[in-house]
C-alpha cells in the first residue's frame, strides 16, 4: 500500500502503515487537503524563483500552466500575457 523510502527504518515504516491504518477517513482527507497546499506553496516558491518580477496573480497563472498543461491553461484562464 505505502511505498518507503530507502532511508526509512523496516519497524518505523511498519508503525507509520499502522498508524495510517487506524486514521479515520476524515482525518486522511484533512492530512490529503494539507500536503496539497504544501505543494501549491512549493510551487509558488519555485515560480517565485522563476519569476522574480511577476505579481501573485500571474505567478498563480502560471502554476496552472503546471497543473493543468499550457494548451488548458490557455482555454481556462487565457493566454499569459506578459507585463513587462
């Protein structure tokens, strides 16, 4: 079910699968809904880096690009359209 890493002590990834196995649902849907938005922060992070310049607003457009593909991107929120 859970893939460990090659860093990872045999017993602690046999507590951490038990420990996951007694979380309810609500609480594995809270714990999904809180690594997605450490992945959306990271990714803004990396566009930051990126972008240095680009407002927040644009910098979200282009994390859709990342998300959903340029060619979606595209038809959802139209095309980037640079400030500079």
């Amino acid at each position: 079910m859970f893939e460990t890493f090659s860093d990872t002590r045999p017993e602690i990834a046999s507590l951490q699968r038990n420990l996951m196995r007694n979380v309810g649902p609500a609480r594995k849907l809270s714990m999904l809904g809180q690594m997605n938005q450490t992945v959306i922060m990271l990714a803004i992070s990396g566009l930051r880096s990126r972008y240095p310049e680009e407002s927040h607003e644009m910098l979200r457009r282009h994390l859709a690009d990342l998300i959903l593909g340029p060619p979606l991107a595209a038809l959802v929120y139209g095309p980037i359209v640079s400030q500079r």
